[in-house]
C-alpha cells in the first residue's frame, strides 16, 4: 500500500518501514491477547536516539505517566500514558 519495501528483519509480528534522511520510522507489529477497544485502539511508538532513556524521563517530566519499562529479546522500551489516558511507548535504538 505504501509502495515502500519493508527493513531487513520483517516477520509476520513485526516490521518497521524506515524512511531516507532524517524521517521517522514506522512500526508495525501484530497486536497479541485482547484487541483494545475505545480511544487506544492505535498505539503510538516513538524511536528513540541513543538518548531514548533521557527522552523518557523527559515526557514524563512533562506529565505523561510512566507505566512499565520493559525488555524483550533484547528490545527495550517504556509505556506511557499521556494526560488524556492515550497510550505511547518510546523505544530504545533496536539492537544490531
């Protein structure tokens, strides 16, 4: 749909879809257990730079609610809430 070709690494779960220069990457996972209903049905993930912890503490500074850090296969990242209950969750760079 995007007619951009999908990064190395794509599964069936995951995938990201990097733009040229200084754009954003998206990502794309398949969601597992209970689909969210209302307001968070879309979920917004922010790529972190190699400041991604400072950039947390950041937004949480700013009054989102920090709800977990996490870690998984090597992946870190940190849900938020924003002040309207909207959740986000900010990456760590992905490992090599």
């Amino acid at each position: 749909m995007l007619v951009r070709p999908l990064d190395d690494g794509a599964t069936q779960a995951f995938a990201t879809i990097a733009f040229e220069g200084d754009g954003p990457t998206w990502m794309f996972h398949q969601p597992q257990g209970e689909l969210p209903t209302g307001q968070n049905r879309l979920m917004l993930d922010l790529g972190g730079e190699a400041d991604w912890s400072e950039q947390a503490d950041r937004v949480e500074a700013l009054g989102a609610e920090r709800i977990s850090d996490n870690e998984q296969d090597g992946v870190r990242w940190v849900v938020f809430h924003d002040p309207e209950g909207n959740t986000f969750r900010i990456f760590a760079p992905r490992p090599e």
